[in-house]
C-alpha cells in the first residue's frame, strides 16, 4: 500500500495531473481554479509520498516486532485510516486558503473572469 501511495503521489508533485474527476484532490476549491488545482495537488502530493514511505517504515517495524496479530491489524487500520482522513483535511484546507489568495490578489472570483 506504500508503494501504490508512493506511485500515486509522483505525478501529483510533478503537476502532470491535469484538473478531472477521477484523480488527484477533488474539492470545490481546485476545480474553481487552474492555479490552485496545481499547487494544492503538488502539496497534497508531497503528503501522500510522505504517507506512503511512512506506512513502508510501519510495515517494516511491524515486521520485526512480535505482538499479536489483532493488534498489528489494529494499528494498520488506525494508522491508515487516520493518515489518510488526516490527508484529506489537510489539503482541503489548504486549497481553500489557496483560492482565497488567489482571489484576494486578483479581486475576482472565478466565475467573474473576463472571457
């Protein structure tokens, strides 16, 4: 599951996602902006590889601790589970944060663009 973390943030943090419903972080606040699609991506990204190398080093130290099975399991699901909700608010915050900036400098929202 590191791994497929680890694949799933590269593109993110080389911005070759563009913005789409399937992949990457899908709020409000990225689809409202190109600029924040980008960068929220690339940081959220930079936290999904950090996730992944972290949950590879748990599985190693899990595999040279002796504790009994539920609680290995029990510390996987909360882990897991935890770093990806953790994940998920994290950059949902920051986009919106980011999309206020953006349109503080601009003075315009999106949906006001000129064409």
């Amino acid at each position: 599951m590191g791994c497929a973390f680890i694949a799933l943030a590269l593109p993110l943090i080389w911005r070759k996602v563009p913005p789409n419903h399937w992949y990457g972080l899908r709020v409000p606040a990225t689809f409202a902006d190109e600029r924040v699609w980008y960068e929220a991506n690339a940081r959220a990204g930079k936290e999904l590889l950090a996730l992944g190398v972290l949950i590879i080093a748990l599985g190693a130290f899990l595999y040279f601790v002796t504790i009994p099975f539920w609680i290995s399991l029990s510390v996987w699901f909360v882990f897991i589970m935890g770093g990806s909700i953790a994940f998920a608010v994290r950059g949902w915050r920051f986009a919106n944060r980011l999309l206020e900036v953006y349109k503080s400098e601009t003075g315009r929202t999106p949906s006001n663009k000129p064409l």
